[in-house]
C-alpha cells in the first residue's frame, strides 16, 4: 500500500510535492481508512481525488507514478546509451540540467514499510537509496552517489542487507536502477521491494483504454470466473440494458481485413489470434440481441475496459493511479467505482485508488473525507503546487464543491471577460 510519493523537478513540479495517503485525525468516514500493524497507529486512505485546472499539472501526478513505476521495470532491459525518457522542469535554465527526483515510501506484501528513491537525468542514476523499516526502525540498505566521473560511483551498504551487494554493484551500469538489477540477478532481500513495483503498483492512462486494456479485461475475464462475474455485475449496476456479455478467440482471415490496409500491415495480421467481445441486451421479447462491443458507446466502451483491471486491483490489494477516471462515464457510475474502493467489504485487502477529475459532483463530504481531496495550481511561472484540502480546514459539512467553484480553494481557472463580440466588432470595422 502507499503511504507517500515525492517528487522534485519533474514536469511542471518543480519544487518538491509530497502527495501523502496517511490519513488524518479526522474521525468522519472512518470506513475510508485501512488499519495497519505495521505504521504505528496511523492508518492509510482507500482512495484519494486530485483536481485541478486545465493545464495545472493534475496528469503529472500520475505520470510521476508511471515514470517510476516503467523506470523500477525496465531499466535493467534498457540499451546502452539508450536515454532515460524523464523530463524535469523546463521553464527554468537551472533545473532543466538537474536531475529529477522520485521517492516512494509504502507497505510491502509482508507489512514491512519501505522508502525508495532515486535522482536520475537522461543519462544516469545520480542517486539512489533504499531504507527498510522491518521493526518499526530504520534500516540503511542501501546508498549510491554518483561522482563526478561517469564510472565513479560511491556504494554504501547496510549490515542488514544479505546477499552479493557488492558483487551485483559491480554490473550494475550508471544509468541502471542498483533495485532493478539485483533483482534481476536474483537478489531474494531486494525480491519484495521490486515486486511492489512490478505488481502492486499499476497506472492508467486515457491513451490505454481503447485497446489495450479492453483485451486485457477480455483476457482476464476468460481465465478467472471471479472477475467475469464481478464484470458482469459492473455492468448490470451500470444500467446499460446489459446483462451478459461474451468473448470469443478469432484468426484473421483475409476478409476481415480492409482492402485499403498496407501490405506489411495485413500480412503481419492474417492468422494472428484476436479477441472479440460481444454484449448481449436486456430487451424484452428478443433473446438474440447481441452487440459488438465496437457498436456500444464509448462510455459503455471505457467501462467494460476498467471493469478488468479495477476487479484485479481490488483482489489483490494492488495501488491504482487513473488520470481521467470520469472520461465518458456518468457521475454516479465514477461515483459507484469509488466507493467500491472505499468500502471494507468490496475491499478487503487494502486496494487504493487515485485519480483526477474536473467532476465536482464527486466532492461531496458524504464520499471522501477531507483529507482525500487534492488540489493542483499552477503559478505565473509555470510551477505547479500541490496542496490538500486540509490546509484550508473546512468546516465538517461544508458544500465542498461550491467552496471549490467560487474559488475559496484555489485552483480553478480564472477566466476573463468574453472578448467574441469585440473580436466580430473590430473585424466589421477593418
């Protein structure tokens, strides 16, 4: 589970973000919260909101997460030479040369609490560390400083950490991630703390929905009868006028293809494996009224696309950042997905969900507490800031969303005067 993210000169961050899911004292909506044996007496948060205007940098939250994420994974595949895609604060002559800086603190598979980081630029790890808390007190794992020299590293291990270290530092080249690399070489200490970031840590962006995570719910559905019946519930609850749905493996045949696809194209498809999902309608007096899923909306589209992944991260008790979560989908439907994360029942193994919106109707006091809601406002400078509603302290019963709209929590955007009837004036007048 996560408990914090930090992130510095990344994107439009250009000062240090701490975006935190440690739940406050606040004693309202108590259900919002998982206990944990293992972080004292604090408890974390089932899901958090982020809001923003647009262009204020709400996306970059959860590519932030991405970024780690893809970066834990694949840094040890990557070619030499090849540049690590991270982007710091550009509308600055003094960061844009500087590293940027990611840092993630969470709850392993066994409850021990982990705090990762590491600075890096195009080129290399600058920094990198690793602090283990498996009896409530820190543990140094792990240390590395790059030099001033591409090849000079400085490499600083605890006492707690078994296993070839040194040995596994040795190949572990400048812009690799030290994390990345003994797991790959089989580091059973290091096992723990890279799998949260292979499995437990997952993101989705608006891009991923049309194809890929359709099939991948599609996929899932066909292995686990419990995440077909837990889709087919999503969609009877969505009021779709849909009550099952099913999904055949196919081969593209030359007739299925478009006479117009290039060549190359159509050769590397014909007899490759497709899915196709077909929803079946609730229609009175007709038994047979089956759909494409192609043929629905896209709304309808996007949540059959969530209904896999969102069933998978709840039985597992996985981390989920979703930018755009209410894109195509009702409020009450963004509404119902919510508050599955933030029941004890639906939720029983300590999912989390977090997402940004523009959706005002979802801050409501009835569904998130206010230390679940977050705000992200860029400056004059292009500096985004992120800040939680706590600091404004709200009064217990509030109207959020009216606080919110007139400008009583910042960021919103401050629109100007309509100009479309001086625009026509002086073009009449030319």
């Amino acid at each position: 589970m996560l408990i914090e993210m930090k992130v510095k000169n990344f994107r439009s961050f250009r000062d240090e973000i701490i975006f935190s899911m440690v739940a406050s004292s606040d004693k309202s909506l108590i259900e919002n919260t998982i206990e944990t044996k293992s972080f004292g007496d604090k408890k974390l948060l089932r899901s958090a909101v982020i809001y923003g205007a647009n262009g204020a940098g709400k996306s970059n939250i959860i590519y932030a997460a991405r970024f780690i994420d893809q970066f834990v994974n694949t840094s040890a595949e990557k070619k030499i030479d090849e540049p690590i895609e991270v982007s710091p604060f550009l509308f600055s002559g003094d960061t844009q040369n500087l590293p940027s800086e990611f840092e993630i603190t969470f709850l392993g598979k066994s409850n021990i609490r982990y705090q990762y980081g590491f600075q890096v630029t195009q080129k290399m790890v600058v920094k990198e560390w690793l602090i283990a808390y498996p009896k409530g007190l820190p543990q140094l794992w792990f240390e590395r400083n790059q030099g001033t020299d591409i090849l000079d590293t400085v490499w600083n291990f605890g006492r707690n950490l078994k296993g070839k270290n040194n040995q596994i530092a040795e190949m572990t080249r400048p812009d690799v991630l030290y994390l990345s690399n003994a797991a790959k070489l089989n580091h059973n200490q290091i096992r723990e703390v890279y799998n949260w970031f292979a499995f437990d840590l997952r993101t989705i962006q608006p891009s991923e929905m049309d194809f890929i995570l359709k099939n991948l719910s599609a996929k899932l559905t066909m292995k686990d009868n419990l995440i077909k019946n837990r889709t087919i519930s999503f969609l009877n609850v969505a009021d779709l006028g849909i009550d099952n749905f099913q999904v055949e493996e196919k081969t593209y045949q030359e007739k299925d293809l478009p006479n117009d696809m290039p060549t190359k194209i159509r050769d590397e498809l014909i007899n490759k494996k497709h899915l196709e999902i077909y929803m079946h309608h609730n229609i009175p007096g007709n038994d047979n009224c089956v759909l494409p899923i192609e043929e629905e909306s896209e709304g309808t589209q996007r949540y059959f696309s969530l209904s896999g992944p969102l069933s998978q991260v709840l039985e597992n008790g996985y981390t989920l950042f979703i930018d755009e979560l209410d894109s195509s989908l009702h409020p009450l439907l963004v509404r119902y997905l919510v508050g599955l994360f933030n029941d004890p029942k639906a939720n029983q193994n300590g999912a989390q969900l977090i997402f940004n919106t523009h959706d005002t109707t979802l801050m409501d006091s009835c569904l998130f507490r206010r230390d679940q809601i977050w705000f992200v406002e860029k400056d004059r400078e292009g500096i985004s800031h992120l800040y939680s509603l706590l600091d404004y302290s709200p009064r217990k019963g509030e109207a959020l969303a009216k606080g919110y709209l007139s400008g009583r929590y910042g960021a919103i955007p401050f629109l100007g005067e309509p100009l479309w009837g001086k625009i026509v004036e002086d073009e009449e007048n030319k």
